[in-house]
C-alpha cells in the first residue's frame, strides 16, 4: 500500500504548520491554525477522507483553525471525526459558540498514534514535568504477523483505562445520561456549572460536547463493524469523536449560555507561547509481511492448506515422503517461506516552543524503549523501526539551542528533518491566486489596490552548522512519500504571485485588459453630480479583508471589514478565520511592534462582532491574543461589542489563553454586550442567563463602557439594529460627531429595521450573498441578493452603498447589473476604498470582471468545492 506525508501550511502570516498524512482508506491531520481549509483548497487537495484530527497544543497558534475545519469535513459527510490534544482539548471545544474524555493514542488499520506530552519546565519543581513523562509510557507495537499484510496495532499499557468508543453514540433526553454526583448538583435550585470541579466538571464538558455535535444512534451495520474496537486513555492528553448528523440533545441544551466550569492549566494561561503545554506524536505506520517464496515452498512439499495457515504467521507440520518414497514429518515456519517483514516507517511531530521544553523531550526518547529505539543509529533499530521524517515546530531559540541539535543529531542519518522556525522562515503570500489578482489590478490603481506584503528572505539565516546531514525548512506542498520510500519533494503548484511581484517575470496584463483600464480610468475621472467635496466622512477608509459568505475561497476571505477613522482609530465590522493574516499583509510586519500590523493593533478601538456564525467570529480570539503580545503597550482599551455567547467564548478561552480581557491597566479588552445598544427593547436569552462573573450582563454598564468608547473613536452614538437573520445577529449604526454615519447589514434578508435605523447613511454596508436569480434560495437561508441589498440603501437614501459577503457559488466576480445610477459597489478583499471613492471603484468594475475573466480554468474553483456552510 502507498501512503504518503504533506505539509498543507507551514509558518507565514497567513497560516501554522499542518499536516496530513494519507493512505488509499484514511487521511490523518496534524494540528488547524487559522486558514487551514483556505490553505487545503489554495493547494488544491481535496478534504474527504480525514479520520482523524491531531493538536500538539490547544490554543490560537494551533488549534484556531479547528472550527472551521470540522464545517468543512462535516460538508464532506465524515459522520464521525477522532480529535485528540493535551489537557485543555474539552474545554476548547466547549467554549465554540457554535469531543468522553480522551486519549493521545489512535489506531486504525494504517497507523499507531502515540503522544508525548511536554508541560514547560517549571521553575519551582524542575523534575515534576520530567516525572509526569515518564509515568504513562506506551508499549512497543507487536511484531506478530496476521492473516493481513499489516501487523496489529499496539497492545493497550495494563496503566491505562479502557475506554469504549462507541459509548457516546446516542444522547439521553432524561437525566439518566447523567452521573449520580452530577444529577445531585444539577438538581438544585442554585445550581452553577461554573461552580463544578473535578469529574463533574469534565463530565458537564462531555455532555456539551454531545448537544454541540449530535450523533444518530448507530444503524445495525455500524454496530456489528464497531463490535469490540476500543480506545486507550492516558492522563495528559484528550481525545474526542464528535458527530456531524442528526438533532438528539440532552437536558444541558436549556443551560448553553451559562458559563463553562473554571479550566484551571497546569502552571499558566499566560499568553507566551513558552508556557504552553503541547503534545508531540509519534506515528507508526502498518509493518508490511515480506513475499511469500512459491518455489521454496514448492520445494518444501507445503501444500495450498497449509500455504494459507503459514502466511497466517502459524507453523505447520506434515508428512512428506522422502528420497526412499518412506513418509516423514516436515515442520515448515513462516520463516522458512516468507521473507523479512518490512519495518513501519515513522513520522515524528514535535512541537517545542521553548527551550524550556527540551529536557521533557529529551527525557522521553532516553527513557522509553520504543522511542529510545526511534532515536538510534543502529541498523537493528532501524530494521525494526525507520523513522522517515520528522517535522520540527520550534519557538524561538530552541533551533540554535545545542540541546536541540544533538537531540536532532541522535536519530539515523537518513532521516529526513523538515524544520518549521519562525525566526529562520520567509513569509510568502500563501494565496497567491488573489495575490495575483492584486497585482493586476495594482497597475489599475496602485492605491485602491495595494500589493500584499510579502518577506522572501528570514529574519535570521539558518546556520546549518552542528545539524543533521538532511534539514529542509517547511513550505507549504512539501510532500514526502512513505511507501515507496522517497525524499520530500516540492509539489509543483501554480505560484500567480511571487515570479511577477519579485519582477522575475513581467505581470501578464492582455491588450483587451489594458484597454479595460484605460477606458475605467477614463470613466472614474467623471465627477459625481451628487457629490460634495466637503462632504462630511469622505476621508473615512473602508478596507474589506473579507468577502466570501459561509467559507473562504482562493479569491476571499470570510467575514470582515475595517473602517479607518483618520485621528480616532479603527473599527472593525466581524472577524471570521484568517483576519489576523489578512491584516498582516494589508499593513505589513514589523519585528519591533512599532509599525505595520502592530500600530494599527494599537489604534484598534472597538470589534464589533454580528453573531455567532462562525464565518463572522472564528478569528476574533487570534486578533485578541496578537494584541496581547504587543511590545509596545496600546495606550486605550479595546471594545469588543457582541451577543452573550461570543463574549461568553471569550470569557471561557482565557483559561486557556490569555487574552487580555479586562487588564488591570485599564486598556485591555472590555466586552460590551450588543444587546444593551440596541435601538429597541432586545428579545430575552433562551432560558435566561445567569450572571456568574459575567459583568456585560448589567446593561446598564455595557451602555456605560460604549459611551465612554464613542468618546474614544469621536462618534456621536453606536447603536445595533436587530436583523432578519436565522439566529439572533445585529448590523449597527455607527455615528460621528462630523455628521457622518456607516450602516452595517450584517447577515440579514431585506429588512425595514435597517431602513428606519440608517436613515440617510453616508455609506451602508450590506450583504449581498445571491444574485437576483436566487432570490428564493436567499429566502430560504436568510440572506439578501444584490437587488434587494440596492433596493434598502435606495430605502435608507444612502449616498453610497458597498455590497459585500458573496455566496462561494460565484467564485471569482459576483454578478451585479450596472444598468442604474446607484453609488453602490462591490468590495474586493484588501482594496483600500476612501468613501469618496466609492464612484471610482464602480468605475472599476468592467476593467475587474475583465481581469477575472483571463483567470486560466484549472486555477479557478468547482462549485461543487464550495459547498460547506457555516448555518448560513
């Protein structure tokens, strides 16, 4: 069987290192940072088949990109997915506003997962985190030959608990699914899950979990192939196995927006990626039998029955005559017939984030005799054993630690080291089919479409010396073949961006697309009859960074706007995954924090965050713990303005990250609750909602702390506007005291609320997610078409109107009809558009669809890949 190794993203702006691991059945994930879907679609590897799902640590760097992910397996129909991560995996996965209690072992047919947990070394007990290693170390995989060409998995450690996998296939809708101690608390009138500790709190995760992911009870088929299959458990680590189908809940749904039990980490929820905990995973692959010998067997006597039963690992005896014609017993070994077994090949992912974490690592590979025999240069070893690859995740410092590479230079020298290093790595656009787009249209207008940044060469050049033989830096389509054995080898994947923006290659612009913009120029030069040039907010910035509906595409980004308050500061309308990525290349990077990214992180005034789909909020804790990390401290808090169970996400995710929520200092994030802003008297919380250490409940004070944030920004007032939408989401009304105002649909179907609340904007910005010719489509789903998003600004007499969210089955220019003399226009990721530039940008239009049009077939998308939604 062939199977094989790929890095679907590795460090960069954009992304985290991830993996994939592929057999003919199964396809296995190591780690989800931000944009891992974008990433697995701009590669152009389809996503079906992932069984499982691996987190070497819980936390934005690794694990942000997990929401999103499942939206997409779930879309491909994977009825069940296997996740496992270190302690902290349940209460993650509880906090998504949107899997029994665990295990870092997996195995299956192809592939043995063991996992390494590396607490950092703590400064007051320097052996505990060595102790806690070695305490629950895995046996080494059997040897023995089956009926199969693959060995059987791994016998399970006698220190490790048995847990059925099959044991959470079905939710209860009595109390029964409950624990006795649980139900004893759960019963009482001041009951408080945020007040359970213990077992009860990490059965209450479980139980969440259930009613996040329902599963249908197993059909007769499914139990009779599950029969007997069970899962290993150890202390450190977590797995879970959510469902995608089906609508069982249990009791817990009515207590959804109440706060989770307190997580309490091992040392730290510091926000320094040093003081992570992580899990490191050794993955064995099958052991291959060697060929059976027809012609030593023939020459033995070995008979077609006893042929099967010695390939089945059995040794056999008969009888045979012998050179007289006398009968005499013949006992064959599958030794004998059979030739060596092919060792299982090995992939080692080690996520170190600090030099702190080395000694735990180190520790782990002397002590344990499987990974003691992983970490030798002993031809026995390695015909027992061959590690291939090892895929190096490292913090600052631990690459050029001595340590590190003498732990590095233990393993074989035919190992094959693929090293992702912040600080040694390039940052190249890794969406270069829009970063292709961009420069095209750069030569259109190089201010409305500036070029993303992009960085070619490292901060700091890998010095090679004292490394192992065989070091690569990880790129993005790095594929490694396992069986057969071969190196890793670049993909060839068409790169649109980087051979033109390094001027390697001219920017292929045709004769019709030049003459498309010189005619748009012409056009954009017309002055608008309407328009006053002192006109309040003309200078105001509006800069899309993402545009798609639902899930991302090659060409857009999901849910997010940026609006630019020339000497206020910045607001930003949603933050859906890859936000943070897409800010870096609009403004750049700067290693001292003093500029690009990190200076508009210090002007970043209020997120305002529309509801709880995870298109519109996946990236919101990613910013947060970015802004956390500034060197230079900002000087004013950020607001963040939400419903209950985004702020409530927030909450729930600092145990496990520090994201800077109500800082002593006063200019950390303040949460503001969406409905106390509201222009109307706003609907009730299901069930109501406790108020356990949750101070945006008082509304009184969220309409406290948004006044003081209006002073902030110099807006006269900001109020939200209930919306039509399939959940409870608010689009906002946001007013300056310059006599300027910005509606914000958010995702809405047409609706008067908007109308009455924005009347008279500057600029509405509104979703425009189906073309006229869906309208009953957009009915069904709660969204508007471009018509009707034309027709509430003409409503709302608003001067200009910017349509934006557009459905992934347009996957390159939504359609929109020029045939009226509207000031409206479509965002574009990363264009940088002054309200007084909307007209322009109209202008534009052709010359874009022109540019759009010349895109090569195969770097385009299929419909059909487009498909996975986010509840719409």
């Amino acid at each position: 069987m062939i199977w094989s190794t790929d890095v679907i993203s590795t460090v960069s702006s954009d992304t985290e290192p991830t993996f994939l691991i592929t057999f003919n059945t199964n396809k296995y994930a190591f780690n989800a940072g931000e944009c891992t879907g974008r990433s697995w679609r701009q590669g152009g590897r389809p996503w079906r088949g992932v069984n499982a799902l691996f987190l070497t640590s819980i936390g934005t760097q690794r694990a942000t990109g997990v929401p999103g992910l499942l939206m997409f397996l779930a879309d491909a129909s994977i009825g069940n997915l296997h996740v496992a991560g270190p302690r902290g995996l349940s209460h993650y996965l509880a906090t998504l506003p949107l899997v029994h209690e665990p295990t870092p072992i997996f195995k299956d047919e192809n592939i043995t997962v063991f996992g390494i947990h590396l607490p950092p070394q703590s400064p007051a007990d320097p052996v505990s985190a060595l102790e806690s290693n070695t305490s629950n170390m895995p046996e080494e995989p059997s040897t023995s030959r089956s009926k199969r060409k693959r060995s059987p998995s791994p016998k399970s450690s006698s220190k490790r608990q048995q847990v059925d996998e099959t044991a959470s296939d079905s939710a209860n809708t009595s109390n029964s699914f409950m624990s006795t101690s649980l139900q004893g608390s759960f019963n009482k009138s001041n009951f408080s899950p945020y007040a359970l500790i213990g077992d009860d709190a990490k059965e209450w995760l479980r139980l969440t979990i259930e009613n996040m992911f329902p599963k249908m009870p197993p059909t007769p088929d499914e139990k009779k192939g599950r029969k007997g299959k069970k899962a290993k458990k150890v202390e450190e680590s977590e797995t879970v196995q959510p469902g995608f189908g089906g609508a069982r809940h249990n009791k817990l749904v009515w207590h959804k927006e109440r706060q989770l039990p307190k997580f309490v980490p091992s040392i730290s929820n510091s926000s320094d990626p040093a003081m992570r905990e992580t899990l490191c995973y050794v993955v064995v692959g099958p052991r291959y039998r060697g060929r059976f010998d027809p012609e030593k067997a023939e020459a033995l006597g070995l008979e077609k029955q006893n042929r099967a039963k010695v390939c089945k690992g059995e040794t056999v005896t008969f009888k045979v005559p012998d050179e007289k014609g006398n009968m005499i017993e013949r006992t064959v070994r599958p030794e004998d017939v059979i030739g060596a077994s092919e060792p299982p090949q090995v992939i080692l992912i080690l996520d170190v984030p600090s030099p702190a974490h080395i000694p735990d690592l180190t520790t782990a590979f002397e002590t344990n005799p499987l990974y003691s025999r992983l970490h030798s240069k002993k031809i026995e070893d390695k015909n027992e054993y061959s590690v291939h690859v090892i895929y190096h995740m490292c913090g600052p410092r631990v690459l050029e630690d001595p340590r590190y590479k003498s732990f590095m230079n233990g393993f074989a020298d035919s190992v094959h080291h693929v090293v992702a290093s912040r600080e040694h790595a390039p940052d190249p656009l890794t969406f270069t089919s829009v970063g292709g787009i961009q420069l095209k249209l750069n030569k259109l207008d190089s201010d409305m479409f500036p070029i993303p940044y992009y960085r070619l060469k490292p901060e700091k050049e890998l010095s090679l010396s004292g490394l192992p033989p065989s070091v690569t830096l990880m790129q993005a389509n790095l594929h490694t073949d396992c069986r057969p054995v071969k190196p890793p080898q670049l993909l060839d994947v068409t790169d649109n961006f980087h051979p033109y923006a390094t001027g390697e290659k001219s920017i292929p612009l045709s004769k019709p697309v030049l003459g498309a913009f010189r005619r748009s120029r012409s056009r954009s030069r017309s002055p608008s009859p309407s328009r006053a040039a002192n006109e309040p907010g003309q200078d105001v910035v509006v800069v899309p960074l993402g545009t798609s509906s639902a899930a991302p595409s090659k060409y857009r980004n999901v849910s997010s706007t940026l609006i630019q308050i020339p000497n206020y500061g910045n607001i930003l309308l949603d933050a859906g995954e890859g936000t943070w990525g897409q800010l870096i290349r609009f403004y750049g990077d700067d290693p001292d924090h003093k500029s690009g990214v990190w200076e508009f992180l210090r002007n970043l005034k209020c997120i305002f965050v529309s509801h709880a789909h995870g298109d519109h909020h996946i990236g919101l804790i990613k910013l947060l713990a970015m802004r956390k990390q500034l060197r230079v401290p900002p000087t004013s808090p950020l607001w963040v303005v939400s419903l209950h169970p985004i702020l409530l996400y927030l909450q729930e995710f600092s145990d496990l990250e520090d994201l800077g929520l109500n800082s002593p200092d006063g200019n950390g994030v303040i949460p503001v609750l969406s409905d106390a802003l509201s222009w109307r008297p706003a609907r009730k919380y299901l069930g109501g909602v406790a108020s356990e250490n949750q101070p945006w409940l008082d509304q009184n004070k969220s309409r406290a702390l948004a006044r003081d944030m209006c002073e902030s920004l110099g807006l006269s007032d900001f109020v939200t506007v209930d919306v039509d939408h399939k959940v409870r989401c608010y689009g906002s009304v946001i007013k300056h005291k310059d006599n300027w105002s910005i509606v914000f649909s958010a995702d809405t179907k047409p609706t008067n609320n908007l109308v009455r609340a924005g009347e008279g904007a500057t600029l509405l910005i509104h979703e425009a997610t189906m073309g006229d010719d869906q309208a009953d489509a957009a009915k069904e789903k709660a969204h508007s078409t471009f018509g009707q998003a034309i027709e509430i600004g003409r409503k709302m007499e608003a001067k200009n109107i910017l349509l934006t969210h557009f459905s992934a089955r347009y996957p390159r220019l939504p359609p929109a009809s020029m045939q009226d003399n509207t000031t409206w226009a479509v965002a574009l990721d990363h264009a940088k558009i002054r309200i007084a530039d909307i007209p322009k940008l109209r202008a534009y239009i052709p010359a874009i669809k022109r540019c759009f049009q010349e895109i090569e077939d195969d770097e385009d998308e299929v419909e059909t890949q487009n498909t996975a939604t986010w509840g719409d």
